[in-house]
C-alpha cells in the first residue's frame, strides 16, 4: 500500500510540474504576441531566455513573384558584313536573350520574330521551368548579300504573353563591297 501511495503521489508532483510547465511557456508566448501593433506585422521576434522558437503559418509559405518577362537582350552575329563580297552567301544568327521571373510555376514565353524590321512576323514559344531566369531564342536569315544593302534586315522579338514587351532591333554593321 505505502508503494503504491508514493507511486501517486511521484505522479501528482510530475503532472503538476508539466501542468505549471506549459502554463507558464503559454504566458510566454501570449505575452509575447500581445505588445506587437496591429497597424504592421513584425517578424522580427526578441530573443527569449530558452531555445523555445515560435513559427507563423506565413512564414511556412513561399509568396511567388508572377511570371512575367522583365527585359530582351539582342546580339547577332556576325557582328559586321564589311569583309563580304555583295552577291555572296551568308548566314546571320540572331540571338534572343529572355530574363524572366518564372514564379513557382514557370509559364510559356508566346511571342513574334522577325528579321526585316516587323514587315514579317513568325511565332514562337518558349517554355520556362520554375525557378528559371534566362532563356534564349536563337533565328537565323541566310541568303545572298544584295547590293542594295537591304539584307540582313533588323532583326528583334514582340512579346505578347505572359506581358508585352518588344525587344531592341539588331542587325550587322557595315556593307558588303
């Protein structure tokens, strides 16, 4: 009988102890909430004198920027057609760079290219990966160098999704001798 009172009563003290424990660290924490203003959520939390750390819903979640294009970078090469023959052939490349913010889903980069200053459009698609923030677009003109210099053209993109944005137009210096 005198084994099992003091069993209980080991018990009582440890349930009151655990009892008295989370009451107290729940003070803790509601004292801790209850100073902060309502106009602006802090996140920024005062240190307390345990390892006890407190964790928000919000700052679990990750907040996605929304895909959108941010700006076009344009090259081309070669970057001179001065050191050609007129009437000889030549390929020119055109290379489109896209900056992106891909969010945390990535998208579809839906836009034109052209290669004459926008008198003739192609279509195109580009599909970006989440977390992703570049890509590129390379076209190419081939052809012969007329002698009235009016190849290759001015070459750029139009974008029209996920926003619009239009690229600078490139084109080779020089004319062909």
């Amino acid at each position: 009988m005198w084994r099992t009172s003091k069993i209980k009563k080991t018990l009582v003290i440890v349930v009151c102890l655990l009892v008295g424990g989370v009451a107290g660290l729940g003070n803790i924490i509601s004292s801790h909430g209850s100073n902060t203003a309502a106009a602006a959520p802090s996140h920024a939390y005062p240190a307390l004198s345990t390892s006890f750390v407190t964790m928000h819903a919000l700052d679990m979640t990750t907040r996605a920027a929304p895909f959108r294009i941010t700006s076009i970078d344009m090259s081309v090469t070669p970057a001179n057609v001065s050191t050609w023959r007129c009437n000889s052939y030549i390929q020119v490349v055109y290379n489109a760079v896209f900056h992106v913010v891909s969010g945390s889903n990535g998208g579809t980069i839906v836009f034109y290219y052209t290669m004459n200053n926008g008198r003739g459009q192609t279509p195109a698609k580009l599909t970006i990966l989440p977390g992703q923030r570049m890509s590129n677009f390379v076209f190419t003109w081939q052809g012969s160098l007329p002698g009235d210099h009016t190849y290759p053209g001015r070459g750029g993109v139009l974008v029209t999704n996920p926003n619009n944005l239009v690229s600078p137009l490139v084109a080779p210096n020089g004319r062909c001798r």
